[in-house]
C-alpha cells in the first residue's frame, strides 16, 4: 500500500523536490547578498548612518524578500489544494477505491498510509524550506528585529511545518466529503486562507497573556523612531513604539502627564514655540514628566509562540484525520 502510494505521489514529490533545490540556491544567493551589504554599509557604523543603511538595506532588499516570503507562505496551501485534495477525491471520482478495497486493504489502512506518505513529505518539504530560510535571513532579523511580525512568524522556524501537515490532512478530508476534486480544492484554498488569517490577527496575541507597562517619555525614548501626533480632540497619542525584540499589540497610545490627565494641544505649546530647535523640544518634553501605556509580548517569548502555534496546527491536523476515519468507516 505504501509503494502504491508513493507511485501515485511521486510525480508531485519529484517537482516539489525540483521546486526546493531552486529555491534553496536563490535563498543561499540572497544570503550572500545581504550578508555583502551588512558588512560594507552597517558594521561599525554609528549614528545617522546607521538608521539610513538599515533603510537603504530594506528597501532594497524588499522585492527579493517578498518573493521569497510569499513562496514560503504559499507552500502549505498549494500542498492542501494539490495535494490532499486529490488524493482521495480523485480515487473516488474514478472508483479506483474499490479496487484497493478488494485487495484486503482495509479502509483505515488505505487512509493512513495515504495521509502519512504526503504528511512526512509536506513536513518535509516545508520543514527544509523553513530552515533554509530562516539560516540565510538569520543576520537580516537581527538587525530587524521584527520576527513577531506576521510575514517573518509565520516562514520561520517550525510553524511552517504545522502549517503543511493541517493543509494536507485539510485537503484530503474535504476531498473524502466532496468527492469532487475540483470543489475539494477550491473549499481547501478558502478555508486554509481564512485560518491564516485569522490566527495571525486575531488568535495568536491571546495564546499568552500580554504584559503592560507604563513608559516615561525620556531623551532615550524620543530618539527612537516614534511619532508623536495631536488627534482632532486636541489630544497627543504616540505610535510606533516597540520594546526591542517585543511584539506591540497596539499602534497607538494615549500620552499623559505627570498628574494621570492627557496630554493636549496646550500644554504643548512652549515646547514647540522653538520648534526648529529640536534638542530644547526634546528637553521640554523630557521635563513635563509624560507617560504612556505599552502591551506587548516580549521577545524571549518568541519560541514559546512557535512551539504553541505548531501544537495547535498539529492538534487540528489530528482532529481532522480522526474525523476522517470515522466517516470513512461510516460510508458506504
């Protein structure tokens, strides 16, 4: 049964092994590539400089990185949509199930194999794409430091490898309920999409608790790049805050003073009446004592996040086959 498996797959598996080996090269090629810039323009800079190389390093960079992101992003849904969904509905559509079943192959076998030969190939396949990836963008994330960020968190590392295991067993169930190649393929596309979206937006904030906690608008603070902008209400809300190597749950927060009420319009006004001196702005600022709100989740929880995140792809996953066998065995 596993050898008829392989031989219906391996078409599938041989170009999916010629779609990595292109792709690990032009990965290896990036990484030599930004690992050129970082030592001509970033190591041993100081200041200014280094905030305009960090930029100039992204915007150029930021094409080929796409590129290479949407691949890795895309690998787990066309393995649901090209590889689960046909691999039972199309036996079903031909009646070719019978066949197997005749041949003292039980229906519960028939399926495990089936979905274990694909799975360990997606893991696979995913798992190798995800460690090249993350190898050749290792200095990249650390100048960054952006890796909760939903483009990086989710082609990094091993959630990839959730990822491909749900997409897989999620085609192969829809295609056992729809017994329609085509329709298993495109309700697999639809909801393996929404579930990436949804967890990255609205889920995965909530798997740990968010720490908060107050930050005074010191010299240090307004040297970051933050913004700090006068709403229609005549109140003042800073963005763009992180903690380094934190994830920020919010973009904006309200600032107050020293006495817990909101920062307005006019009690801005004599810092700003020497505007084009910006280091007397920044030590009138420093003087009124401001504060603010920031939640977030810190840096070092990083891999807890991923080890969760893959635990919840792979309980779905299970979850999913186990409903298959069920109704497998309850079908005619």
């Amino acid at each position: 049964m596993t050898w008829l498996t392989w031989r219906q797959f391996r078409v599938q598996a041989l170009a999916a092994a010629g779609a990595v080996a292109v792709l690990a090269l032009y990965i290896i090629h990036l990484r030599d590539s930004i690992g050129a810039f970082i030592d001509a323009r970033i190591v041993g800079c100081a200041g200014e400089a280094c905030s305009i190389a960090r930029m100039e390093l992204r915007g150029d960079y930021e094409g080929q990185l796409a590129v290479v992101l949407g691949s890795l992003l895309l690998a787990p849904a066309l393995i649901g949509i090209f590889w689960g969904a046909p691999l039972v509905a199309r036996e079903l559509e031909e009646r070719t199930d019978r066949l197997v079943w005749n041949q003292s192959v039980t229906r519960t076998r028939w399926l495990a194999v089936k979905l274990a030969v694909v799975g360990l190939v997606a893991a696979l396949v995913t798992g190798l794409l995800s460690l090249a990836l993350t190898w050749s963008l290792s200095r990249y994330d650390a100048l960054m430091g952006q890796r909760f960020a939903a483009f990086n968190f989710d082609t990094r590392n091993v959630v990839p490898i959730g990822y491909a295991l749900f997409a897989s067993v999620l085609g192969t169930v829809v295609g056992m309920l729809t017994r329609r190649t085509l329709t298993a393929m495109a309700i697999t596309l639809v909801a393996f999409t929404a579930l990436q979206v949804l967890v990255p937006a609205v889920v995965r904030q909530h798997l740990l608790p968010p720490v908060t906690q107050t930050v005074i608008i010191d010299a240090d603070v307004l040297s970051r790049e933050i913004g700090l902008s006068l709403g229609n209400d005549n109140l003042f809300t800073v963005h763009g805050y992180t903690v380094p190597g934190g994830w920020a749950l919010s973009d904006g927060a309200p600032v107050f003073k020293a006495d817990g009420t909101r920062y307005t319009g006019e009690d801005d006004r004599p810092c700003i009446a020497n505007i084009s001196d910006r280091a007397a702005v920044k030590a009138c600022m420093v003087a009124k004592h401001l504060h603010f709100e920031h939640t977030y989740q810190p840096g070092n929880r990083y891999w807890t996040f991923q080890w969760i995140e893959l635990a919840l792809y792979t309980a779905l996953a299970a979850l999913l086959a186990g409903f298959g066998f069920v109704w497998l065995r309850r079908s005619r």
